[in-house]
C-alpha cells in the first residue's frame, strides 16, 4: 500500500497499555521480558543471600570478575575511580581552599573594577574629573542658549507691540 513520498518513523508510533488491558493480561508488551524480569530477580535474591553469608569474598570477585583485556593489563585511569563522597562533618570548617590562578584573577578584576567605580562616584579618577568638566561646559552652553532665546523673544514681542501702536 502506497504511504507517499515520506515513511512514518517506526518511533512516532507508541502504543500505550489501557488499565483494563493491563487487569486482563492482554498487554502488547513482549512475553520475554516477563521471562528476564524473573530471571532479573532471581539472580538479586541469590546474590543476597550468597553476600550475606559471605560479605569479603563476594567483593573480591566482583573484583576478578573484568571483562575484556581488562585483567591483564592494570591500567591507572583516574577516571575509573568513583569519587569519594564527602559529608559536610567530615570537612574542615578551618580549612580554606586554594584558589586556582584564573579564579584569583578573575576576584582581583572584580575588586579593581568595584574600587574604580566608587572612586568615578566621588569623582577622583581622571574620567570622572573630564565628564564633569564636559557636563559644567553644556550646562554653560545650554544657559546662554537660554538667555539668548529669552532676549530674542523679548525683542519679538517689543516689536509687535510697536507695531500695534
């Protein structure tokens, strides 16, 4: 039968048990992994109760137990070692950590730039001094501007006054 130009993904196809079908055992899920699961469970009770008659062998089997080239050759992979978990009783409170070298410099940036800027707030640093001298040159500007507007306004209005008379 013809589906057109594209194919359904086998993904976007998801069949989802009802609650009735899973009561009644008529399930689509596969009959093997019924099979896996118990055998999945058997092999965890066993474990158990084989560990608890034996707690150091067992941990040294898992340890001779290695897949592959892996018990021939001891090789150091300080990835392969599971990180110890710390609890916060067991760190110094004392203790102070080293800071790596970028971390210092990225705090001594921080502090410079936070010194800089009180200092532009109060108006000590060379920057601050020229925005202010630049800021007092407009406001002088912005006045005579002002004044000049006003007299020319005045002279207008003088003007139509004479005009009227």
């Amino acid at each position: 039968m013809g589906r057109g130009k594209f194919k359904a993904k086998p993904t976007g196809q998801r069949h989802f048990s009802t609650p009735e079908e899973m009561l009644a055992g008529t399930s689509s899920r596969p009959r093997t992994f019924k099979r896996q699961e118990a055998a999945y469970k058997e092999e965890e009770e066993s474990e158990e109760e084989s560990g608890q008659e034996s707690g150091e062998e067992s941990e040294d089997e898992t340890e001779q137990k290695r897949k592959g080239t892996q018990g021939v050759i001891e090789v150091n992979n300080p990835n392969l070692v599971k990180p110890k978990n710390l609890k916060a009783r067991d760190l110094d409170a004392g203790k102070t950590t080293e800071l790596s070298r970028r971390e210092r410099e990225e705090l001594e940036k921080q502090r410079a730039h936070e010194r800089y800027m009180r200092l532009q707030e109060q108006g000590k640093t060379e920057q601050a001094r020229k925005d202010l001298e630049r800021l007092a040159l407009i406001r002088q500007q912005r006045e005579e501007a002002a004044k000049k507007r006003e007299e020319e306004k005045a002279v207008r209005e003088q003007k139509k006054v004479e005009a009227r008379k």
